[in-house]
C-alpha cells in the first residue's frame, strides 16, 4: 500500500494518483479538478481529508487557551502536553512576526481552507464517487493538535458538509479496512471478523453526534469498557 502526503497543490495530487498511489492524506491548499476526482474512482484512489486537524490547528493558533481544556489535557499525557503547547506558542510567534514564511502562508489560507477548498472538494469527492476514509491526524503537535480519541469530530465534520450519517459511519469502518486491505477482518459486524465493537446509547444515523454517547466496548469478544 502507498499513501501519498498532500497538503499544498492540487497538481501535486493528481502527480500522486497517476501514479498510482492508494490513497491521498490532506485536503490540498486549493481546488482539485474533475480529471483528479475521476481518475481516483475509476484508480480505486481513497481520500482522507483529515478536515478537523485543519481547522483546529488555526483555531488553536487563534485561542491558544483551549489548548488547556480538560479534555484535551486529559487526552494528551505529560510531558506530552506541555511539548505540544510550547510547540503551539513557537508556531503562533513564528506567524505573527513573519519568522516562518511557510507556516504564515498556511495559516494565510486557512479562511480560504473553511469556505472553499475542503467544502468544494468533499461535496466534489462525494458526487465522483470517490471513497473517502476518516483519519484525524492524530498526535499531540506538529500541525494537527489533535489527541486520539477525536476521531468523532472528523465524522460530525463530514455531516456537516454534506454526507448522510451512513456513509459517513462507513468512513471510519468498512471504507477504512478496504483501504488497508484487511476488510475480511475489521470493518463491518460478520461471521469470522474480529469482534470488536463500539455499544452507542443512542442511534448515529439519526443524529452523527450520538456516535459521542458510548456504553460499551468490545474487543476481541471481551468487554473492556463499559457504563452499563
């Protein structure tokens, strides 16, 4: 399997998908045409958008404070924490004096990135039929600021932007394990597959933010979280 990384040219990943990768990390800094769109479904070409990292980076940057919510500290452990806030001040200076060209130009889009780049792309995506996996990026700096466990926040985002709460379930199971060629193993409740389970209160398809509301988890057959 090869993912290619992509986060500044469209054209950088319509290089990547002639090529032959297996899947596109990021949503780009710009606009990808339909030749992109149709050359990953007819190549099989899964798209992560990692969407959330994106946006919470530059939220961060503007509020550093809520780096230091409890959900998020409690999420992070030290010394994890205090590297990732200290990573965040340098990069918030770094924009603000002009010292780090690269990321001023990254935070400079980011307005762009909200209201064009990754709402166009994924409703283009969705109407292509491009399959789309969910991934957050996840680790306690570098651009993305996002702790495991948030995985959530990328689906509520993809709802919100377009896709049904189905498919957009899909993104973080079935479409997931097809992209890391172990779908006869994890992805979707049947005879044979590992089970692992996540137990909601109440129904994700209704309503993409009860996928918060969890009761129980399973792993390997066994309860290993549980509020009931």
């Amino acid at each position: 399997k090869v993912s290619a990384h992509s986060v500044c040219l469209p054209e950088g990943i319509k290089q990547a998908v002639e090529a032959g990768v297996d899947s596109i990390e990021h949503t780009p800094l710009g606009l990808m045409d339909d030749e992109t769109f149709t050359l990953m479904t007819k190549n099989d070409v899964y798209w992560v958008p990692t969407a959330f990292c994106f946006l919470n980076w530059a939220n961060l940057i503007d509020n550093p404070e809520l780096f230091d919510q409890e959900e998020i500290k409690k999420s992070i452990p030290e010394p994890y924490h205090s590297i990732g806030k200290k990573a965040l001040h340098k990069q918030k200076e770094a924009i603000q004096s002009g010292a780090d060209p690269n990321w001023v130009k990254f935070y400079a889009e980011m307005s762009n990135y909200k209201q064009s780049y990754f709402p166009v792309n994924f409703k283009n995506a969705i109407k292509n039929g491009v399959k789309i996996v969910a991934g957050v990026d996840a680790g306690m700096g570098g651009a993305g600021y996002v702790p495991h466990g948030f995985l959530y926040k990328e689906l509520e985002l993809f709802v919100n932007y377009g896709m049904d709460e189905f498919e957009a379930i899909r993104t973080a199971t079935i479409n997931a394990a097809e992209l890391l060629g172990v779908v006869d193993e994890l992805g979707s409740i049947e005879p044979g597959k590992y089970a692992d389970l996540v137990i909601l209160r109440s129904n994700p398809i209704k309503d993409i933010s009860n996928i918060r509301q969890i009761d129980q988890v399973i792993k390997d057959g066994k309860i290993v979280y549980s509020k009931m």
